[in-house]
C-alpha cells in the first residue's frame, strides 16, 4: 500500500491518499506512524493510522468542549464516554489535558464559587453541593468556600429577604417568614444566619389582614351570615397563618 498524496486542508487536518483512499487524519497521527510521501505501509500500519485518526478526533472535541467553558474531570470523563472513547483512551486524554493545565478540578471549583457568588443567588451548601456531585475533593471545596468574605454572603443573603418582604402582598407575617427560611435554606443559604436577618425587621400583618379579611367577607357573606360568617371568616385567616390575638382584635373592631 502506497502513500500517494498527503495534503493539508483548510480546517488544519491532513487528507492522506494510500491507494486511492483518501483519509482525514492530524499531524500527530502522520508523525507517531511515520507516514510520508511516497512511502510504503503494510496492512497494519493502515488499520493504525484509522484507529489514531478516530483517537484524534474525539481527543479534539473533547479540546474544543473544554475550550467553549471550564469542565470538571467529571464532566470531561463524562463527555468521552457519550463520544464512545475506551476507558484507557480517556484517561490518556484526561491525563494529558490535566498535563497543559485544560483540566483542573481546583480552577474549576474557584470559577464556580465566583460565578455562583457573584453572577447568581446560590449560597454556600448549594455550592458545595454541586461541587460534590462533581466528584470535586471536598476539602478543596471547603477551602475555597473559607476564603469567602462574610459580609459579603451576608450583604447578599439581606438583599434578597428585603426584596422578598418587599414585594410580598399576600401571605401572612408567619406564612412569608417561614417561606423566606425555606426558600433561603434551598438556595444554599445558613438557617441560622436567614433568621439573623429577619429579626432585624419588623414583619406587619396589618394591612395584610384587612386586605384578605375583606376577600374573605365578599366570598362567604352571601352563604354565611353572622356568628356562622365571623366563624368561617376566623377559620380561614387563621389558617393562612395570622395570629390569632390578631385576627380577634381585628374582627372585634369589625362589629
């Protein structure tokens, strides 16, 4: 088998002809099998510069998927599986990449830190949950998180209850505190610090519950009347979470 042509092409691989064929390979698979005008290979060397040329390609999509974002080893290794890359393959390209700095795992956990701080609302055990499941080492983790500035996540966590306080219309002071913890908690955030920062404001059911006592009084009065109405009306508030002294001092008023 005769190597007739060997021509680079546009998109930087080479089209080598052997016998006619013509096959789309890179540089390192002309070098590793020695390929060159004019020379001639045996059947061996053919089937190689095939399973090199398949090597090559999937280790350059692999480059190009690291080069459009930073990846975790995880998602790297991943990726080669969904390519079909052997397991010993990957580890060589994972190995490699490692080798030129392309992969690692404590600039990948810094980057996600930053961008989760600074670019979204995850606190600090959402982080470091993701970044577990990333198979990222925890004491990596743990490290990066301790050089956090606390006022920082505390500035930030404040921020998001006021705008919560704020813009909340319909659920009762105990409803909308218990909602913020919960949906703090689930954003990553230290319980223990949310209720630091809710006690720092006053949560007011007054307009809350004459807003809702009057929707309520339009729903039931036409079914209910007196005694039957004020009782229905009581049931409703207290369940959705105003306190009972309230709701009794309000509706007394009412009479």
């Amino acid at each position: 088998m005769k190597v007739e042509g060997i021509k680079k092409t546009k998109s930087g691989k080479y089209k080598v002809t052997i016998d006619g064929k013509d096959i789309t390979t890179y540089d390192d698979v002309i070098l590793k099998n020695k390929i060159l005008y004019q020379k001639e290979i045996d059947a061996e060397t053919y089937k190689q510069i095939g399973i090199d040329s398949i090597y090559y390609d999937n280790y350059h999509k692999v480059l190009n998927y690291i080069l459009r974002k930073l990846r975790s080893t995880l998602e790297v290794r991943n990726y080669l599986e969904e390519l079909g890359t052997s397991d010993t393959d990957a580890e060589k390209m994972i190995e490699r990449l490692k080798s030129i700095g392309l992969i690692n795992d404590l600039n990948y956990a810094k980057a996600y830190i930053a961008d989760s701080i600074y670019l979204k609302n995850d606190g600090p055990y959402k982080i470091k949950s993701y970044l577990l499941s990333q198979e990222i080492d925890e004491e990596i983790i743990d490290e990066e998180l301790a050089k956090l500035d606390k006022e920082t996540i505390y500035n930030k966590l404040e921020k998001m209850i006021i705008k919560k306080l704020r813009s909340d219309r319909k659920n009762s002071a105990y409803q909308l505190r218990q909602k913020i913890i919960i949906d703090m908690v689930n954003l990553g955030y230290s319980k223990d610090l949310i209720l630091e920062i809710l006690d720092n404001y006053d949560i007011d059911d007054g307009d809350k519950l004459k807003l809702e006592y009057e929707k309520l009084y339009n729903k039931f009065n036409r079914k209910y009347k007196g005694y039957e109405l004020n009782k229905k009306i009581k049931e409703k508030l207290y369940s959705k979470g105003f306190d009972i002294h309230d709701i009794e001092n309000f509706m007394s008023k009412k009479k």
